[in-house]
C-alpha cells in the first residue's frame, strides 16, 4: 500500500512537470509567433517605404462601408473603407444577402479584380501604416488617381496612357 502512494506521488509529480513544459513550450511558440508578424509588418513597410505603386487586388469581403482586397502579388490583405469622411456624399446600397456593394452603375462584390494604390502613410516615425486606396473601378469621392510606379522620391516611370483594361 506504501508503494502504491509513493507510485502516485512520482506520476502526479510528473505530469505537474510535464504540463509546466507545455506551458512554457505553448508560451514561447506564442511569443515566436508574435515575432514573426511583426518582422513581416517592418519587412512590408520597408520595401514600401519610398514607393507608391498600382496593383491588382481581388476583393475577399464587402462590407457596410468598405472591402477586404487581397494583393496576391505580395500576398498582403487590406480593408479599403469607402465612408471615410463626413465630406464624402457618395450614397452605396448594400445587399447583405449577396454581398454586394452598389454605387451608381459601379457594382462591387466578392471576387471582383479591382486595383488598388499601395503607400506607406507617415503620420510618425513610430506609427507608419501601409495604405490601400481603390484606383478602379472610379467611384467619385472615393477613387483616387492612377499612379502605376513610383521608384523614389524623384524617379517616375511613364505613366501609361490609359488604365489597363479588364
């Protein structure tokens, strides 16, 4: 009967100790994650950093008052919101049913290929976010001008005559 305790006494001494090590292993695992997400935001802002470039995007989500876009080029994904300002007048009727998002003639849903401008917004040194902004379809109010590349501060590639045509 004595061993038996004893026997007791080393398993739940052994399984405390094992279920210390998941934690530790679980906690770490966690902060590594954390790591990593934020090496790939500097990463992102980074090769950014002096560019503002026009990319096709695909939108995943529509919501209310703005879209989820995908980049898959540089597999970044994004929430475009169309009702930014109290100044824009623009009026969107959306059909949560369909998931469609419909201003004037210009129907945006899921899966649609739009294109978007991509930039780093410097508010601070400490608080630089990357920034999408729909380019096409033109929404008034909402759309922003076509840049296609920009290198740096002062190279510019041509812009070419016309939007690509989808």
């Amino acid at each position: 009967e004595d061993c038996a305790l004893q026997a007791k006494a080393v398993v739940s001494t052994q399984s405390t100790g094992v279920h210390e090590w998941c934690e530790n292993l679980n906690y770490r695992h966690h902060q590594a994650q954390l790591v990593q997400r934020a090496s790939i935001a500097l990463h992102t802002q980074l090769y950014f950093k002096d560019k503002c470039m026009d990319e096709d995007a695909y939108i995943l989500f529509v919501r209310r008052n703005a879209i989820v876009v995908l980049v898959r080029r540089y597999g970044l994904e994004s929430t475009i919101f169309l009702k930014s300002d109290k100044q824009n007048t623009v009026d969107f009727a959306y059909e949560e049913e369909k998931c469609k998002l419909t201003v004037g003639k210009v129907t945006l849903q899921m899966f649609d290929r739009v294109i978007v401008q991509i930039s780093v917004e410097d508010c601070s040194i400490q608080h630089r976010k990357l920034r999408m902004k729909l380019v096409n379809p033109i929404i008034p109010g909402v759309s922003v001008e076509p840049i296609y590349v920009t290198l740096g501060k002062d190279d510019h590639l041509p812009k070419p005559e016309t939007l690509k045509s989808f």
